[in-house]
C-alpha cells in the first residue's frame, strides 16, 4: 500500500496485495473402468484460476460404444499442483446383430432372419457359427469370417446353393403284367422332374425290349416343346438338364413281335450328374398272350383284289404235345390250331379267292390239303 515506510513511533505497516493465479490448468481423462484403457483424447482445460471448482459431471462425453459409469471426484478445486478428473466408461450390453440366409448369386431370402441381442461392443461373432441346415440347399460361404460388434449395423449373411433332385421313374400304357397279342402296340413314358432347388442333370439310358420293335419316333417332350430322339442316343445314355421345378418326358412306342408265352419287359436306367453310380427305374411288365403267331412272307392282306396263295408248313411231331412253357398247360400243337384257326378264318373269308395249301411234318413231310378256298376243309385236313 506504500512504496516506502519510514519508521516513527508509532505503528509502522506495509500491506503487500496478491491475486489469485489464473494461469492454471485441469486435465480429464476418459477411461474404460476396470482397464484403464484410453477411450478418448485427454481434455486438457487451461484459463483455471486457483481455488476455483470444476463438477466432474460437466466433463462428461459421449463416447460411442460406451455407457457413462462414474468419476474418480466429484468436484475438482484447482490447485497449483496437478489437476486431474476420471471419467470412466462401460461397454455397452444391449446391442444386436443380424443374421440373413441368402441364395448365392440371387440374394432369395431361404429363411427368417436371426436377430440376436444383448451383445457387448467390441464383441467378436464367428460367422461360421451361424451356419444352419436348410432343406435342399448346401452352404456355400459368409460374406466375412468374423463380425465385430458395433453401434452402427452388424449384420452377417450366409450364402447357401441350391441342390437338383432329379426323380426318375417308367410307365407304360395298360395294367402292369396285361396280356398283349402278336402285333400289339405298348406306349412307354419316363419322367424325368427335378424337384429340387437347382438346375441339374441326369443321363437317361433305354433300350426297345426284347419282343418288340420300335414304332415310330421317340419324343422328347420340355417345357411344352416336342423334338426327336435318336434311338441309338437313348441308348447309349441321353444327356438331360433340368431347370428347378422343371419336368420331361421321353415317350416311344412298339410293336409286339415275340411268340405266345414270352414276355415285354423294359427297365430304364438312369446317371445323376456328379454321381458315379447307376439307378434303375420301376421294371414295366406285359405278357404275350398264350398262343402261337404264324409269321409269314407271304402277303396275307385281303384289301387287294389279285387272289393269294399260301402254303403253311406245319410241325406235329411229337415234342408238340409239351407245353410252351413251364408255367404254361397249353400245349405247343394246341396253341398252333388255334393259331392256325385264326390264320385261316382272315385269310380264307366268305366268297374269297384265297388258297391254302396244308403240309405237316413229323419224320416226313404229308401234304394233308392241297390249295382250297374252303376254311373248314383247310382246318379239318
């Protein structure tokens, strides 16, 4: 209060003025609690006056992933020593992730999403983990490994490939072991339908039985489109792509030409792609009516108006009187009568010019009826 004092007797003051420093500083630092690990840059805060009160509670940020916990102080009173606040933070606990199963290459959803929640921050999913069985599919891959959880969207998806599932199976038109004639025709039919999720493809194997003869075209027919078959391609093994729900047929037709007693039986064999072994189809069955068929050169057709003559050589030796087969009671001779019945009610009608000569022959050759019109003298002879 004075630049000098000079001493008296009496009272002899000097009163020295100070003022508060303002040149001081606090710091806060942001931690994860437990860890100490830094989440945030330090805030340094400069401008402080001495003695002056800092709320902890005001320095508190948001800080992403992290939950405020608490502080090391309430208030800070700056000093001219270090200033120092806590803030402490907690991972968060109430995030989620997603998880979507996908088709690869078109992204069609194949199942609901999976949403998982109460995950920590920072917390580490592996995608392969996720992976779960869907019906006609096979797993393919993940768009990541691992999925570290954060605030924003965490989400996984899981590609999956469809898989074919091509049916195969044979029909034929008519019952299941129905009696056919000489001259018969049998319609087969093989399906072919994938019903999985996937185009594939499947090699079709068939061959015309035994007992019969090809009659006409072998059709393919896809998607509404009908187009030929080459029978020597079906049998060898016929190459057939199939579309996910798609269906083919392949359908040929023939013509019996086996004798009485003797059967038509087709079994169509089939290849998966990818697969190394073969696989049957349902065996189609018909049999040849029990009685014998006289196949001739001769024309036999009575639409023509020039008379025909035919000569039929016939066995009646005594091998004959077994039968035609083990299953059979009919006999061989029997089984030719009636053959030969019927032979000769076509070819000798009413009015016909037609001619029949009989021979039989057992040790030696007997000519039982020259050439006649008359049916009844031909058989009876």
């Amino acid at each position: 209060d004075k630049e000098t004092l000079t001493i008296t007797t009496g009272e002899n003051v000097i009163n020295i003025y100070y003022t508060k420093r303002a040149d001081l500083s606090y710091k806060v630092n942001y931690l994860e609690k437990g860890t100490n690990k830094v989440l945030h840059n330090q805030k340094v805060q400069g401008g402080m006056t001495f003695g002056s009160t800092v709320t902890s509670a005001d320095e508190k940020i948001t800080i992403d992933g992290y939950n405020y916990d608490s502080v090391d102080k309430e208030t800070l009173t700056i000093t001219t020593g270090e200033n120092v606040i806590n803030i402490y933070y907690t991972k968060r606990t109430d995030l989620s992730y997603k998880v979507n199963y996908l088709e690869k290459g078109t992204n069609k959803v194949l199942h609901d999403q999976k949403v998982q929640g109460g995950m920590t921050f920072e917390s580490t999913v592996t995608s392969a983990n996720e992976v779960i069985e869907i019906d006609g599919y096979n797993y393919d891959s993940v768009d990541k490994e691992t999925l570290t959880i954060t605030t924003g969207e965490n989400v996984i998806n899981i590609y999956y490939t469809g898989i074919p599932n091509i049916v195969v199976s044979k029909a034929q038109s008519g019952s299941q072991d129905e009696k056919v004639e000489y001259g018969d025709t049998i319609t087969y039919t093989i399906t072919a339908e994938n019903k999985g999720t996937a185009t594939g493809s499947v090699t079709i194997e068939d061959k015309i039985p035994d007992n019969s003869e090809l009659s006409g075209d072998i059709n393919l027919n896809k998607n509404g489109t009908t187009s030929k078959i080459e029978k020597s391609n079906l049998e060898a093994g016929y190459l057939l792509t199939l579309a996910s729900k798609e269906t083919a047929t392949i359908t040929f037709t023939v013509k019996v030409n086996g004798y009485a007693g003797k059967e038509v039986t087709n079994t169509a064999k089939y290849q998966k792609e990818n697969e190394t072994k073969k696989e049957e189809t349902e065996t189609v069955n018909k049999k040849i009516e029990d009685t014998a068929n006289v196949i001739s050169t001769t024309t036999t057709t009575t639409s023509v108006t020039t008379p025909q003559k035919a000569i039929l050589v016939l066995d009646v030796s005594g091998s004959m009187n077994d039968s035609i087969t083990s299953k059979s009671k009919t006999s061989k001779l029997a089984a030719m009568k009636t053959a030969v019945n019927k032979f000769l009610t076509k070819f000798l009608p009413t009015g016909t010019e037609n001619k029949v000569m009989i021979i039989t022959y057992s040790d030696y050759a007997n000519v039982k009826c020259r050439f006649t019109s008359d049916k009844n003298t031909a058989y009876n002879s």
